[in-house]
C-alpha cells in the first residue's frame, strides 16, 4: 500500500505558477507539470459561498456547501460532518492533520492532529508543538499590528530549535528580519515553519494518509497580487505600500516549490495529491482592507450586549450573545454604524445568538473619521482600527488539482470539490 500526502495550496493560481515555471524559478512544479498535467476544479457558483473555510470543508467531507451548511470558520468542529480522516481511520489506516482549514479533531488515535490557528479543537501533537501552536495563534491573530508577546516568541524559538531543518535557517533569517518592516515575509516564515512542523512529525509517525495546509499564497496574493510579474493588468501598488520590484508571490511560491520537493524526497513510493480549492484573479478596483484594534472595546461603545467576542481571520470576528433577542439587537447596532458618506461598516451573519462578522468598510480611514449609529457618533473610529491591506485578489470558484499517481486529461472538464475525498478515498 502507498502512502499519499494530500498537500492544500490554499487558493495558489496555477496560471501564475506556469508563468513563473518558464522563467526557471520553479522546478518542482514544472517538472509534474510536464509529468502530469493538473485539472481544473469546480466549486460553489454563489460568490458569497467561495469562501476557502467553506470549499476545504467540503474537499474534507466530500459534501457540497447546500448540504453540510458550514458557512463560519471555526463552525467545522461543530457540523457533525464526516471527514476525511475519520473514514480512512476507520478502515485501519494511520492518519495525520497539520493546520487543515475549519477541521475538527474527532479522532481517538491520530498520528497527529494540528488545528489551523482560527478554529478551536483537540490538538494532538507533543507537548512542545502544543506550545509553539498556541504561539503561532497568538501571532496569526495579532498579525495585523505586527504583535508578537515575549512568551509566544520564546515558544516559537523553542519550536524552531526543535522541528526546523537547519537547512532553513538563512530562510527563517531573513523573512524574520524583513518580517520586522513588512507583513508579506511573516507569512513565508509562517508557512515554512508549518511545513517543518509537518515533515518532523511525517517522519516521526510515517502516516498512511497525510495532509498539510499553508495559507500564505492566499494571503500574500488578497494583498499584493499587483507586484506579481504574473500579472498583466493596469493597477499598481503605491510605493509606500510596497516598493516596485518586490515580488513577494513569487517568493511564497519559490518556498512551495521547495517544499514540494521535500516532501517528494520524505519516500520514493509516496503518493502526492495537490489541490488548491479555489483560486484568485486580479480585483477591478482595489479595496482597503481595516481591523478593529480592541473588539470587545469598540463594541461597548456602539451600546452592545455580549458574552464574549472572538477574532477570526483580517476583518472578521465572531459575537456571542445571551440569546436570539440580544443577538438581534446587537446585530441591529453593528448595521447602524455607518460612515458620514452613509456607507455601512459591517456586514453581519445572524445564527441567533451569534453574529459572524467583517469590518467590509472598504475606501481610506483617516484623521477624524467620524461613525454614526443608532446610539450616537463615535469619533476619532481611525484610532479603533488598524490597517490590514489592499485587497488585490478576489476569489474565482475555479482551483487546480495535481496528482502524482495519475495524469490529468487534457482539456477535460473541472472535476467537483466534492470528487476529491472520492479520489483520496480509492488511492488506498
């Protein structure tokens, strides 16, 4: 029986990667795809549902968004769904999770299981990965302003003494150091160490079926797909944002090149699938991207009921209230915040006691940016918020699929998200 490693390229474009392979910048993806050809995937048609937390769930359950229903990231835990890991375990095959999307750990006896930083369930990995976990939460969360605390940092030097490759130490150097000017370095970082983290653990555990996610392609490409030498369209990014020259998706692929390869070299016999669950193309027009400093904070101030409030990824956070009726209220006051241009604020998802929701405000906040609601102005909103990004990528419902132990037909039509548990299923 092969083993297979199912790689998550959170919304990478292979147009872009194609691109970048001719010029000789990538060899690991030009060679399978030379080798292999890849397909095309198919998602959800509604925009609003082309959210990667929703398409991994479904690539992780091989059902369709209409019927699981998960529309919230961290909601997976809660859905009841069976995953994938769950069915192979069940059939007598060691399994192993680092960093899957809105995944939920159900498993007794998993070689390791490592949540993505945003959802909340069992860990199962050794303590000291435990530890640097908690770490790589902290500042996942907190990336925005560049916000690391002391413990969090000694537990990730600690994580790095103990699972990275020393190979890799210039790499972590030198995106650490740039990480200290710019926030597109802390995601290669971020993703190099998770994909150290995995590979340890791979060698130490030697799983049947496998899966590592890295988010950094998708987050570089929302916030500087414009520098991509890729990308052939009239924007530019002003050079207080990014300087010119800087091409920060080619080095978040250069990194996924070389961690393909490294995982093609873990055994000879090793089956590599990879999938990309959606993609992304170039924005009309750009959008700013804004979060709030101190949720819970600002949200005493617009006059709302709460129990608690937690962050989720960029602009998103999740409300929880007593009930239905005090969620409705609080619901009702983040929709009448508005600015002086009467633009809303927020967008917000109502599940009754809890509200799932963006800071969508998309132009400039600058000095004196006043906000009205129900309850009043609030002044001075810029000194509640911090600036996160220009959006440059939108999400296109169309991914990619590559497979080591089968060629892609050319010119076919996309396969469904949901065929790909199929496909991880039959490999064994």
């Amino acid at each position: 029986m092969r083993r297979l490693l199912f790689l998550e390229l959170n919304e990478v474009n292979f147009e872009f990667v194609e691109h970048y392979a001719r010029a000789g910048s990538l060899p690991t993806f030009a060679r399978l795809m030379r080798s292999q050809g890849y397909a095309r995937t198919s998602s959800e048609t509604v925009y609003e549902h082309i959210e990667p937390w929703i398409q991994w769930f479904t690539v992780h359950t091989g059902q369709p968004y209409a019927k699981h229903g998960v529309f919230r990231l961290g909601d997976g835990p809660q859905a009841g769904a069976r995953q994938i890991w769950e069915e192979l375990s069940q059939r007598g095959l060691k399994v192993g999770a680092f960093s899957p999307m809105n995944a939920g750990n159900a498993l007794s006896d998993a070689a390791f299981f490592v949540p993505d930083p945003w959802t909340k369930t069992r860990v199962a990995a050794p303590a000291s990965m435990r530890a640097a976990y908690d770490a790589i939460c902290q500042a996942v969360g907190d990336n925005a302003e560049g916000r690391i605390t002391a413990g969090s940092a000694f537990q990730l030097m600690i994580g790095l003494l103990r699972y990275s490759s020393i190979s890799n130490w210039p790499s972590y150097l030198t995106n650490g150091l740039q990480g200290l000017f710019r926030r597109w370095p802390r995601a290669v970082f971020l993703d190099r160490f998770l994909a150290d983290c995995f590979l340890h653990l791979w060698k130490r555990t030697q799983p049947d079926f496998s899966t590592l996610f890295l988010n950094g392609a998708a987050h570089i490409q929302h916030h500087y797909l414009f520098n991509s030498a890729a990308y052939r369209g009239p924007h530019r990014n002003p050079s207080w944002y990014l300087p010119a020259g800087m091409d920060p998706v080619l080095e978040i692929y250069r990194l996924y090149d070389r961690i393909l390869a490294e995982c093609l070299a873990l055994d000879p016999s090793l089956r590599i699938m990879m999938a990309t669950g959606l993609h992304q193309d170039p924005v009309d027009e750009p959008v700013f991207y804004w979060r709030l400093r101190d949720h819970a904070a600002f949200l005493r101030s617009l006059g709302c009921e709460f129990e608690r409030v937690e962050a989720r990824m960029s602009r998103d956070f999740l409300v929880v209230c007593k009930d239905k009726s005090i969620g409705k209220r609080t619901e009702q006051l983040l929709l009448s915040a508005r600015a002086v241009n009467n633009e809303p604020l927020f967008e917000v998802d109502n599940r009754g006691d809890s509200l799932f929701v963006t800071l969508s405000y998309p132009h400039e906040i600058d000095s004196g940016f006043e906000v009205y609601s129900e309850n009043g102005k609030i002044a001075d909103f810029e000194r509640q918020v911090v600036f996160v990004a220009i959006k440059n990528g939108r999400h296109n419902g169309i991914g990619y699929f590559l497979d080591t132990g089968a060629r892609a037909a050319p010119g076919a039509e996309p396969i469904p998200l949901t065929d790909l548990w199929r496909r991880m299923v039959s490999a064994f």
